[in-house]
C-alpha cells in the first residue's frame, strides 16, 4: 500500500489557513503533514503579520504536540541568498529529493499556492502530487472533515486578511493545481 505525507513549502498555504481559522485542518487528514524549515523561518521573518503570526503559533503548538514535523533542509538562507539561489525553491528540491526519490511506495502531496511551484520551475521527483489550497479545501469538504463549503473558509481567509491590510486575493487565481504524480495518475491523496 501506499503512504503519503503532505509537505507544506510555502507560507501561503499557512496564512490562508490561519486567516480562516481552519489551521487544524491540516492535522485533520489523517497524513503526515511536514512543513519545510525555511517556511516556519519565513513566517518568523515577518511576524508582524497577522496571517504569519496565526501561523507561527499553530505551527509551534502542533510541533509540541506531536503534530506535524518540520523538515530539516540543512540550508542557511543569507549563504543561498548571497549565491543567487531562492532559499524556498532550493529547499524544496533538497527536502523532495532527499526524502521521496528513494521510495516508490511513499508519495508527497505538496500543499502551495506559489505558481512558480505549479509551473514546476524545478525537477520534481515523480512521486509528487501538486495541490493548491482550493482544491485541498475541497477534497476535505468532500471527505466531511471540513463541514463547510470550501469557498467559505476562502471568502473568510480572504476577508479576515483584507482587515489586517494583507490583500491576499485568493478567490481570483487564475490556476489552481490538483495534479497526481507522473508515476501514480490514478493515486489520490483522499
């Protein structure tokens, strides 16, 4: 059988969810959710924000609890920066290579709503399912673990962000990604 864990390599995914309230989600799917170290360092970076400190809160809890699990890139973002390389993009290639290439039997879903992720401006590993958070959302409604529609928690997010002057615009996107692995198109996260 196959194993799936989500990883989490972008803040936006988080903010959403946290400006929603709907953070515990996260832990709700019964996969292990894994969020990349230079995303917690990210958020802490600009904690100033309301979305960011929501995060960094749940995420601190759900770590103490056992929750979720912070991967280890082992990368220093002033050493990428100053070589010219994106800290997050560098760190997603390093954690999904180190971590899934060696497995057929494991599968990442990888939570985000950077497009530059869903371009794929970088090699994935095949074992790799690329998910925005709409669809995430939906598949949770379709499953009942989110009692609401999906578009709900996305207008609250949305609404709750405008208010901390954080104009995150995501009922607009115009490309969303639930898209399985080259090797598994008939594997579903849910």
């Amino acid at each position: 059988m196959r194993s799936c864990s989500i990883i989490v390599p972008d803040t936006s995914p988080l903010k959403t969810l946290a400006y929603a309230d709907a953070m515990h989600l996260l832990c709700k799917t019964g996969l292990r959710v894994q969020i990349v170290d230079l995303v917690l360092h990210e958020l802490r970076a600009a904690a100033g924000l309301e979305g960011n400190r929501r995060a960094i809160e749940f995420i601190e809890r759900a770590l103490r609890a056992g929750e979720i699990e912070l991967l280890n890139s082992g990368l220093q973002v002033d050493a990428l920066r100053a070589m010219g390389l994106d800290p997050g993009e560098t760190a997603i290639q390093k954690v999904l290579k180190n971590a899934y290439e060696v497995s057929d039997e494991h599968y990442s879903l990888l939570l985000f709503e950077d497009t530059r992720i869903g371009k794929t401006a970088f090699v994935l590993p095949e074992n790799v399912y690329l998910m925005t958070t709409r669809p995430f959302l939906r598949y949770l409604q379709q499953r009942g673990i989110l009692t609401e529609e999906a578009e709900s928690v996305l207008q609250r997010a949305e609404k709750t962000a405008l208010a901390f002057g954080d104009p995150r615009s995501l009922l607009n996107r115009k490309r969303e990604f639930d898209a399985p692995p080259k090797k598994g198109l008939s594997v579903r996260p849910f």
